[in-house]
C-alpha cells in the first residue's frame, strides 16, 4: 500500500490510502468513441502547419515545439510545463527543449467564467462581484480580483472550462504512444516512460481539486508563518474543486535585486526564509509547496514573502525523509558519497532499484574532478544527480524528484534577487535538523528546524 497525503497529527489534511493497483486518474476518465484518433489528427495537422511554417522562417525545434503546444491549446502548454520542470523524469534532451515554456494562452470569455462559478457557487454567487478582467491567466486557472460582501477584496481562482476533459484525453494518447514508442525500442523501458506520464496524471488530478489546495494553504500557512511567509487565507465554505476565493494580498513577483530592495526586504534575508520554509515543511512536517518558481514567491510592501499557488503539493513519507535528508546533506555538506547512503536507505524500502549507489559515483567523479563542491551551483549538482539516475535506469520516486524541483527553482531564484548570495554557506544552518531527519528523530529535527 502506497500512501499519498500525510498524517492528521501532524499537518491536518487527511490521509489518503491508494494501493498500487488503482488505475491512474486519466484513464477512469470516460473516453468518447474516436476521441484519440480525432485528437490524433488534429495534432498531426497543427504539427504539419507548425513545421511548414517554422522551416519557411528558420525556426528552431525548440520554437517549433513551443508553438506547437501552444497552438494544441492549454492541456498541452501544462503536459510540456511538467516535463520540462521534472528532471530525471523524462530524457534531459525533451526537458531542455521544453524549458521556457509560457502559458501563451487567452483568457476565456468572462461569461464562461461566470457560468462555471455560478455552476459551483449557486447563490452564494451573489456575495461576489467580480472584476471582468483577471489579474493572472495560466493554463488551469484564471485569477481575478473580486469584492466579497459589498466590503472585502477577495481574489477568485476559476478553472478553465473543459481542462478536465482535455488533459484526460491527452494523458491517454501521450501514454499510448508512450508504450508503443517502448516497444519498438525495448531499451527505453529504463526511463520509465509510460509509469512517468502516470505520475503526471496523478499529480494532475490533485492540482484539479481546487478544494485540495485550499486545504494545503490552511496546513502549511502556520508552518511557513514561522518564517514571516505569508500564505493567503481561504474561504472555505467559497471553495470548490473548480472555484476558490480567498483572501487578496498585494504583492508582486520580484525579477531582481533592486527591486526586492526598493520593497523593503533584504535579499538574503528573503531566501534563508523561502529555504527554511521549504525544509521544515518537507522534513517535519511531510508536506511541502511544491511549484515554488519565481512567479510564485511574491513579495508584499512591506518586504514580507507571500507564497500562491498551493495548486501541487508534495508530500514526503516517513519511510522517504531519512533517505532523502541523506540525499540534501551529500550536497550540503561537500560530501557526495552521502548520495549514494542516501539511495541505498531508499532502496531498502523499494523505491529505487539495485545499483543506483554506483550510477551516482560517475556524477561524483565528474565534479569532484571539477574541484570544490562549493564551486558548483547547487541546482546544477541535483540536476546532473536526477539525470543521471534516470538515464541508468534509477529514477527517483515522483514526490522526491518534486523536492529535488524546489531546489532547482530555489537555486534559480537565488541566482536572480542575489548574484552573491552563498547557499552553501546558507544551507550549512539546516545540517543539524537534516542529520536528526537522516538519524529517524524527527522530534529533534521539529527543535532544530529553527536556526538561531
């Protein structure tokens, strides 16, 4: 039995059983007679458009692949987003090509907006007025700005209309080609290929709920308001797995140094918190935010971090953080043999396969070879580690290579708000809670997690 979610004690948000039998969301989902072959013709013949043109302009296959996504409309954009954030998952090559990505989708029509709060919300619906224009535009969601009650600012998170459907469909043909791409070519059976897109699938279906990232803000807003992080409140009895309204914090997303200054904050001081919220939450507590890249850390006037978009959440078993503490402190600590310790205590569990130890020594070879670990960034150190493992045959569980993910973002965050900024120096606080997370005393980790 496999578990996805955390215990009650210790963050609030129930616990969910699945056993490893249960079928991926994606394909539960009713599939309509010919639905994948018409899906399939109209992705070949935007694919036929999206070459004829981009060879007529010199495009690149990376510009053809994006336009490509982008044209096929938002389950698509979202497919790629995933891919290209989820290294040692899927082939370093397609991520590489995929990386940069944006959303490059419209807003849907206010009225198809309205029509699916007013689906959600009955007549509570009255209690909102909502700003025709959205705030923020993705490929799930449409954020806008409301008034609640005639007297407070509220922001609405809407689905957009059809994305269920569109992404169960897409799921299935993507894992389809997938296993008749694996047996034509047997040795791409060591990526994983089709047990990958089923992980997104299952990822996927947590992000859909809305009432599940609700839930995930009110459990981590107490854990990362240890660090002065600020996670806005929602209105639960306004939430539904389409629709959220929660409270409206001003902020904005900060793209430098300067800037972050001119807010009120010091950039060191910004990132030691986003770490340590990271850490503690992952670590102690089991549950973590888990799409942590810039557009998502926002800082308010007053210089205090504010954190959106609870939309995936990682969780981290027991079983799992012993091995994984093990993993962060091998980079941590300028000691990469501790990386193969790491996967061996997640071996003895079953979450990785013989041998990964040994694949993990030639990524040591190549940067010991390069000198110092602290040379190196951080991110590039977990990004040659996930690649690695995963071209031998060892990919890391989904919910670990997502907080492997977090660092990377972590580490290009830190790049951008603080060129000078020293993570290794940084992360030296956080070896005492990992060394009592790697020794099973999580009870000490909870004490320690707070570096004076």
């Amino acid at each position: 039995m496999r578990l996805y979610g955390l215990q009650t004690e210790r963050t609030g948000i129930a616990l969910v059983t699945m056993s490893d039998e249960k079928l991926p969301w994606h394909l539960t989902q009713p599939a309509p007679r010919f639905a994948l072959t018409r899906r399939m013709g109209a992705i070949g013949t935007v694919a036929a458009r999206r070459v004829a043109s981009d060879i007529w302009l010199s495009g690149t296959r990376r510009t053809m692949l994006h336009r490509t996504a982008e044209q096929l409309g938002p389950s698509w954009v979202k497919l790629g987003q995933l891919i290209a954030a989820s290294p040692g998952t899927f082939p370093p090559r397609l991520g590489l090509i995929l990386q940069g990505l944006h959303d490059g989708v419209k807003p849907q029509p206010i009225d198809v907006v309205l029509k699916t709060v007013a689906e959600d919300l009955g007549d509570q619906i009255s209690r909102l007025e909502i700003d025709p224009e959205p705030i923020a535009a993705g490929s799930v969601a449409q954020v806008y700005r409301a008034t609640l009650d005639g007297s407070k600012t509220v922001a609405v998170k809407v689905q957009r209309s059809g994305i269920l459907d569109g992404l169960a469909a897409d799921l299935r043909l993507l894992r389809n080609v997938a296993g008749m791409a694996v047996k034509v070519r047997p040795r791409l059976e060591s990526l994983r290929l089709v047990a990958a897109i089923d992980d997104l699938g299952m990822g996927l279906e947590r992000e859909l709920d809305f009432r599940k990232e609700a839930e995930a803000m009110g459990a981590l807003a107490p854990v990362l308001a240890t660090w002065d992080i600020k996670v806005p409140v929602p209105f639960l009895d306004l939430c539904t797995s389409r629709v959220v309204v929660m409270e409206f914090v001003e902020a904005v997303a900060v793209r430098d140094h300067d800037e972050l200054v001119a807010l009120g904050a010091q950039p060191e001081k910004v990132l030691h918190a986003v770490l340590g919220g990271l850490l503690e939450s992952a670590f102690v507590h089991g549950c973590f935010h888990a799409d942590g890249h810039g557009g998502n850390v926002l800082v308010g006037p007053s210089g205090q971090v504010v954190m959106v978009d609870f939309g995936i959440v990682g969780f981290v078993e027991t079983v799992d953080q012993q091995g994984c503490a093990e993993i962060l402190l091998a980079v941590f600590t300028n000691d990469f043999t501790r990386f193969g310790t790491g996967l061996l205590m997640l071996q003895a569990h079953g979450l990785v396969g013989p041998g990964a130890g040994e694949a993990m020594a030639k990524v040591a070879a190549i940067h010991l070879a390069s000198g110092d670990f602290s040379q190196i960034r951080m991110g590039t150190l977990l990004k040659d580690a996930l690649e690695t493992a995963s071209q031998h045959g060892f990919p890391l569980p989904s919910q670990l290579v997502l907080l492997f993910k977090q660092i990377l973002y972590f580490d290009g965050l830190a790049r951008v708000l603080a060129p000078n900024f020293d993570l290794f120096e940084d992360a030296k606080a956080f070896v005492p809670m990992l060394e009592a997370v790697s020794a099973g005393d999580i009870e000490t980790a909870a004490r320690l997690a707070h570096p004076a």
